[in-house]
C-alpha cells in the first residue's frame, strides 16, 4: 500500500505523527467503505435484503418413496440423486440448517459493517499484513522464477485481524468472575434475560454465584449472539468468538463463511483470492489453514462441519477429516441425498435475486470446491495405500499404516478454554481421554 504524505512537513512531533496516523485509519476506512459498497450494488444490482428472499424451491419434485436412498456416506464418494426430505427427522435437520444459515445474513449490513472497524486498530493491521505480504513475496521469489507467495495480501490482512483478536480483544469465558471480589464463581443454572438483555438479543442467561460464601455475588453470563453487541462485551465461548470475528473479516473485505460443527463447535472459513479456495480460520485457536486441527489435533470425531455464506452453503465435512475410519462419527440426521438437497435449497434461496453470470460464477466455484474436497478424499485413500507393504501383506505382518508426518503440526491440543473444560469435551489433543462429555449443556 501506497502511503503519500502530501506536503513536507516541520520534523514531526508525537502530536504530528498521532494527527497522521489518525488521517490513515480514516482513509482506510474511506477506502474499505466505498469498495463494500460497491461490491453490494455490483452484486446484484440490487441492495441485499435483511431479510430472506421468500422461498423458491422450484417445482415440486414428487415423492420417491419406491426409490429409497442407497447406503452411504458423502465421506465416501458416490454420485447421488438430491432428495427432498420426508421422513420428520430430515425435516427438522432442513428446519435448523435453514435457520443457521441466516447468520452470515446478518454481516451483510454496510453500515453497521463501518460501524465495527471503529474498535479496531487499522493501521496496526494494515501495517503487520503489509510486512507479512512482503516477507512472503520475497520468500517466494528467492525460490526462483513463476514461485507464488504463501499467501496475498489480503489474507495477511486477516491473519493479523485474527493475532489482535485474540491476544488483545477477546476474552474467553467460562465461569465469569466474581464482579465484587473477582473470585471464581460455581454454575448455578439458566436464568430468564432481562429486558435490557433481551433487547440486546441474549435470549439465553447463565447464572453463577461466587464461590466465597460470606460475598455470595450471583453473575449474569448472557449469552449475546449479535456479533455488534459482542464488541462491547468482548467475551465469550467459541460461538462469541467465531460470530464476532467472522463479522470482522467481512468488514476488513473478505468474503466469509461461517461453519458449523454438529460435534458443538464453530469457526470460521474466509476465501482467498491468492489460492482460489476457503481457508479454515479457528480464532479461538489462532489456527490459520489447519483444517486437520479438531480430529488430528484434537482427538474429536466429527459427523458434519457445515459451511453457511451469504451466498451459499456447503458441506465441508471432508476438508476437516482427513482420515473417516479414524475420525467420522455416524451422520444419522438425514440420508446423504436429502443433505445434498438441504444444500441446493439454502443455495437457490440464497441466489434467488443474483444476476445470471453471479449464479454462473458461483457454480463455479461450488464445483471447484467439490473436486478439492473429493481431492482430499482420494489422496487420504492414496497415502494409506503407498504405506503398506507388499512384503507385510504377504506374510500377513501388516496391520495398519504407519502415522502421517505432515499431520504432526496438527497433533496439538486446543488453547482456548481452561484445562477441565478441555478434557470435558474430549479436545486434550493426542494422548488424552477421547471421551465427549454429552452434558456439557452450553460449551459453544
Ligand atoms: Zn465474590
């Protein structure tokens, strides 16, 4: 980025330089503002309604009942018919999907977008993502000639977006404090919100009392799910941390994705220009790319990771496991074709308003995808293959592979969260009990 200074100044004075760096942060804003705006009246040359388009789903496809859904699993990699859904258990995993993916909706709104880059440092990020991006292009052309950079510029943007999020914004919660003593504090239980909660969205309240008996404090946790309010109260679980952070992805100009985890997990997916393809971003974790994190790292299986955009919604199950006979759990909400049609029907509703060629360009980037996540399928099966032994299966010695090297960097256990609730949930990382406490009532 360009920094112009205009006209010679007398030698700069702290006074000069704040005044200076204050005229930057404005100009970045400036700039980020009118290009969110005109990437919204581009998109559809129309305005993106806060609400959700009424629902198209085409024609009525008619009953298949004779022709039940065969066996499988979309780990595996069989071409299949969508379905709608029509068993009631389908049904309601069509309701909840649909209704979580209204929430990248709700970053969609360039005011209040602007709005929210007041609480960040600007020129602290710009400047950060400006050295990384240099230092990787330099990297890249000491490899010789038609090398590419790690990562653009833009990514390195988020990247530092993500380092000031959590080592300076957010804080993490599990029992909140004492207010009065700053004690720990013991769950009590559920408690109804309070207007002025309520009216900041927090429909779920958590109640403690602090654990020294003659203070006996109770504390409030709502549980705030407007990524807006959340920069004020700057705290939270996973599903705090990965709203409001999403939120500030988008507003730094990337396009997002929120993905949910039916395993009690969500982060965050922004797309990179430079490498044409969604990168997992986990805040909590400060985990950039390490899309094997949950199941190598962390021990965790999984059943679905759902993808949710403004415009779309994917099944990105087998970017986060690499490895089904290890890490997949039974997916059991719907058979795979009516989650193929689930997906379809978030996508058309999404895409309801667009213009022909973004439809076009977005189905694109949809069939990309899909051939990048069938890639990691194939070559988890190729990796297991080159690593057994002609010599072994003959004589009967082969048992199973030996480990991968290149997951090593994800075998370590999260960082967010204290260490009791870490082994609640089974996320010790390698070595630690794999055991998923099923009452653990609100982790995320
Ligand atoms: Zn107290």
């Amino acid at each position: 980025m360009e920094h112009s200074h205009g006209a010679p100044r007398a030698p700069a004075s702290s006074v000069d330089t704040e005044q200076l760096a204050l005229e930057m942060t404005e100009r970045f804003r400036q700039v980020l503002s009118t290009r969110r705006m005109n990437e919204l009246t581009l998109r559809s040359g129309q305005s993106r309604p806060s609400s959700p388009a009424p629902r198209d789903f085409g024609t009525p496809q008619p009953p298949s009942a004779q022709n039940p859904p065969p066996p499988y699993s979309s780990l595996r990699n069989i071409p299949m018919v969508p379905q709608p859904p029509q068993d009631a258990r389908s049904v309601r995993f069509r309701n909840m999907l649909q209704s979580l993916s209204n929430m990248p909706l709700r970053w969609e709104n360039p005011g209040l977008l602007d709005e929210a880059l007041r609480v960040v440092p600007l020129e602290q990020i710009y400047n950060q993502a400006e050295e990384e991006s240099q230092i990787l292009q330099a990297e890249a052309e000491s490899l010789g000639s038609g090398k590419k950079a790690a990562w653009g510029y833009q990514d390195c943007v988020v990247r530092a977006l993500m380092r000031w999020f959590k080592r300076s914004f957010f804080t993490w919660v599990n029992n909140p404090a004492c207010s009065r003593c700053y004690s720990p504090t013991i769950v009590v239980g559920m408690a109804a919100p309070l207007p002025d909660e309520q009216a900041r969205g927090a429909n779920q309240v958590e109640l403690y009392k602090c654990s020294v008996e003659q203070c006996g404090t109770y504390e409030r946790y709502p549980r705030y799910n407007d990524a807006f309010v959340l920069l004020q109260t700057r705290r939270g679980r996973c599903g705090e941390w990965a709203n409001c952070f999403t939120m500030l992805c988008r507003a730094v100009g990337s396009r997002v994705r929120w993905v949910w985890n039916s395993e009690d997990h969500v982060w965050t997916e922004v797309y990179s220009v430079h490498r044409k393809r969604w990168i997992h971003v986990d805040v909590c974790e400060e985990a950039w790319d390490k899309p094997r994190l949950y199941t190598e790292g962390w021990g965790k299986k999984l059943s679905y990771c759902i993808a949710f955009s403004a415009d779309g919604a994917m099944d990105v199950t087998r970017r986060y496991i690499r490895d089904p006979s290890k890490y997949s759990l039974e997916r059991n909400r719907a058979p795979e074709a009516v989650l193929l049609h689930i997906m379809d029907e978030i996508r058309a509703m999404r895409r309801n308003n667009m213009s022909k060629q973004e439809k076009f360009r977005l189905e694109g980037e949809d069939m990309r995808e899909d051939r990048e996540l069938r890639g990691y399928v194939i070559s988890s099966i190729a990796h297991k293959v080159s690593k057994i032994n002609a010599d072994d299966i003959a004589s009967g010695r082969y048992s199973s592979p030996r480990p991968d090297p290149d997951s090593a960097k994800a075998l370590e256990g999260r960082t967010s969260g204290n260490s009791q609730w870490i082994r609640a949930r089974g996320e010790g990382g390698r070595g630690t009990s794999n055991q998923q406490d099923p009452h653990n009532q609100h982790p995320r």
